[in-house]
C-alpha cells in the first residue's frame, strides 16, 4: 500500500515538510558514502541516541555541581533531535518520507510552519525520551523519524478521522488506485515496519532494537494525539 494524497485543499506549500525531508535525504546519502567508506559506525554513535549515555550524563549532572557533566549533558541534548534525521535503510527512508509528506502536509497547512516544525520535533525527542526511561541500560544507538513521523499521523487521524487516502496497490507491473480510510494506515504503519530492512546499511543490526522500537512508536501515536488536542490552530 502506497499512500498517494489526502484530497484535503491546502493553502499553503508544505515547506517544512519539504525541507525535513530533503534533510532526510542529503543525510542518507551522506551515510550511504560513510557506509562505503567503513566510517559510519562513528557518525552512528555520535549522533544516535545511545540510551546509557544519556542515562549516565543525566545522572552525573543531576547529582553533582560538575560544570562539566551539565556541558556534557547540554551536548547530549542534540542527539535527540540529531538521530531524528537518520536513517537505517533505504525504505526505512522512503517510508518515513511518503507518510510525512502524505499526512504531514494537511498538519503544517492547519498548525502553520514553525507550529507543525516544533510539534514534528517534540513528538521525537519525546519518544526518544521514553525509550530512554524504558531501558536506560542500553547501549545501542536509536535513529530516525519513527516517532516523529508516527507522531504527525496519530494527530492526522485525530484531527481527520474519516477522510480518504487516495492509495496505490501495486501488484507485479499493475498499480490499481482505490480510496483507503485514514485509519487503515494506523495499521499499516505498524505492519510496514517489519519490511525496513530493504536497502540496509552496514550498521543496521547494531541500532533500533526491533523488540524495544517497535512498541514506543505507539507511544509517539498517543503523543501526537495528545500535542494535537493540547496546540492551538485555524
């Protein structure tokens, strides 16, 4: 199942949409040059969020007058907004992308830019906050929009809960379009994940445990529906 459209007027060009989704891709293509390259591993660890770390830092900060595990800890912040942009696999990518695109459009029409850009990257550090509470002891690095993007389509299905998904099955060489419920995707968004390891990069088995990720994506469904009740819009 592809989704294709929403059908839903917008007044507004999608630009935030447009630009996390060009960061996306730049930074894959990066990625994928590193992978070649045998550099990737490092740019993994310093960028993901590596939940001990975290843990650790916030700890030692919270505990102690150390300036310098509050610096520490200051610079662990941006890992939880830097692993949002990364990305494990090349449909790990394109999946992401076409839901944003698809249901994220209709959010930033209603919320405004710089609204829909501040819930996109609450809704992932948030996640990524929780993964963090839920295993504090792991010492494997979490990437990508997932609770982000996740996030973007429990608010959709909040807001517009019986619109029409224009969708493209594709069998074999034939596309048949059909009309599909908003809803299904809350379905298939959980199904397609099991199909993320098309296009792997080499460090795909050392990030994202499947057992832990998996569950807290629908912890970022229940954030998104909760940011959107709590946001003010049009």
């Amino acid at each position: 199942m592809i989704p294709i459209s929403n059908r839903i007027p917008s007044g507004r060009q999608p630009v935030v949409v447009y630009l996390i989704i060009g960061i996306n891709i730049v930074l894959f293509i990066w990625e994928w040059k590193l992978d070649v390259k045998g550099e990737l591993s490092h740019i993994i660890n310093s960028w993901g969020v590596t939940p001990t770390k975290i843990f650790y830092v916030t700890t030692a900060a919270f505990t102690t007058l150390n300036p310098a595990a509050w610096i520490a800890w200051l610079l662990l912040q941006l890992s939880l907004v830097q692993g949002l942009f990364l990305h494990s696999s090349f449909s790990h990518l394109i999946g992401n992308s076409l839901f944003l695109l698809v249901f994220g459009k209709t959010l930033e029409n209603l919320l405004g830019h710089l609204k829909f850009l501040y819930f996109y990257l609450l809704c992932g550090v948030l996640t990524f906050g929780l993964q963090i509470l839920v295993e504090p002891t792991l010492n494997l690095p979490l990437i990508g929009s997932n609770g982000a993007t996740v996030g973007v389509l429990g608010a959709y299905l909040y807001k517009f809960p019986k619109t029409k998904i224009d969708t493209i099955l594709p069998l074999l060489i034939i596309f048949i379009p059909l009309k599909i419920p908003a809803s299904f995707y809350l379905y298939w968004w959980f199904i397609q994940q099991l199909f993320y390891g098309f296009g792997n990069l080499s460090i795909h088995s050392s990030i994202n445990p499947s057992n832990l990720s998996y569950w807290m994506h629908g912890i970022g469904l229940i954030i998104g529906i909760i940011l959107m009740r709590s946001l003010k819009y049009k």
